[in-house]
C-alpha cells in the first residue's frame, strides 16, 4: 500500500526567526502589511510504502523525529496523511 504525507516543519514559538522577521520588515517596509508577525517552515509531501495503516503511522513518525525535525529548534505538523488510489 502506498500512502501520501503533506508534513510541515517550523521553528518552535520560543526560538527567533530571522528570516521572517525579515520577512514582515519587509511587508513593513513596503506598505502592504504593519503588523506582519511572518514566521517560516518547510514543507515537505511524502510517499509511504507499507504494509498497512499502522506500519505506514508508524514510518511517517520515525521520518519526522529521525529526519526532518531537529527536535531541539523545530516542530512538526501533519497536515494530510492518505491512502493513494
């Protein structure tokens, strides 16, 4: 079975973000927001193989933890995890 992961990944609220705070001077700067708090991430969108639900939860978590999440700065989000027709 084949399953399809949209995962995000992003600074921890209490770790700075430069980029985005560059990001809402920007938008700042040019007029087009004041008050921007703009934060970045990563987005990724996986394919699972597995032999099930269960195995394919299972892989999708250690992915997460072991490569895309450095645990001590970011976090994680699944935003859709579905069987592939």
């Amino acid at each position: 079975m084949k399953f399809r992961a949209k995962v995000i990944v992003k600074l921890k609220n209490t770790v700075k973000d430069a980029k985005g705070e560059a990001v809402s001077a920007v938008l700042k700067r040019i007029g087009l927001e004041d008050a921007a708090n703009t934060r970045l991430g990563k987005f990724f969108e996986l394919e699972i193989t597995a032999g099930d639900r269960d195995e394919a939860d299972k892989k999708l978590e250690n992915i997460c933890k072991e490569v895309l999440v450095n645990p001590v700065v970011e976090t994680y989000e699944i935003l859709s995890f579905e069987e592939m027709a």
